[in-house]
C-alpha cells in the first residue's frame, strides 16, 4: 500500500508516479493508494491516479484509493472520478474486495 499526505500537485506527483511505476513493475497488480492524509490533489496527481488505474486495468489489475478524506471525496465528485476508480473506505474493505 502506498500512503500518500499533503499535497499531490505538480511538484511532487513525481513522486507518486515512480512509487506506482516501481510497484507495477515489481509484479504487484493490485496496489492500494492510502488518500486519507492528502490536503490537496490537482490535476497533475489526479492524471498519475489515473494513468496507474489504466495501466492495472489493462494488466488485470487495480488500483484502489482508500480512506477518502472530506477533501479527497470532493475532488474525486467534482472530477467524475468516483465513478471510474475504485473507492474503499478502509485498509480491511480494500483487502476484502
């Protein structure tokens, strides 16, 4: 699982881009996102989410953002991307789905 905290924006989707890169690459086809500390996500983050969620789609896999803060929940709304991704709102759903 990849916990992620603060803000995911232009500067640090880096980041998030390479730890999902490197767990795929890895083997790992189910790879759950930890949201419940993000503050702030743009849409440089929100297109790393979605280019891991297509590229585990297209492998059989999946990726899942977990506990969805107020903030998280609301983006995801506004952006449509609650109807697209997978949403669990807990570790223990995410590892039962």
């Amino acid at each position: 699982m990849l916990k992620l905290a603060g803000e995911v924006d232009v500067y640090t989707c880096g980041f998030l881009r390479e730890a999902v890169t490197k767990a795929a690459d890895a083997g790992n086809l189910f790879i759950a996102v930890d949201v419940q500390a993000v503050e702030f996500m743009d849409s440089s983050g929100l297109g790393v989410i979605v280019g891991a969620h297509k590229r585990l789609k297209g492998e059989e896999g999946e990726l899942v953002l977990v506990s969805p803060n107020k903030q998280m929940r609301r983006i995801l709304a506004l952006t449509g991307l609650d109807q697209i991704l997978t949403v669990r709102v807990s570790v223990d759903e995410a590892l039962r789905s």
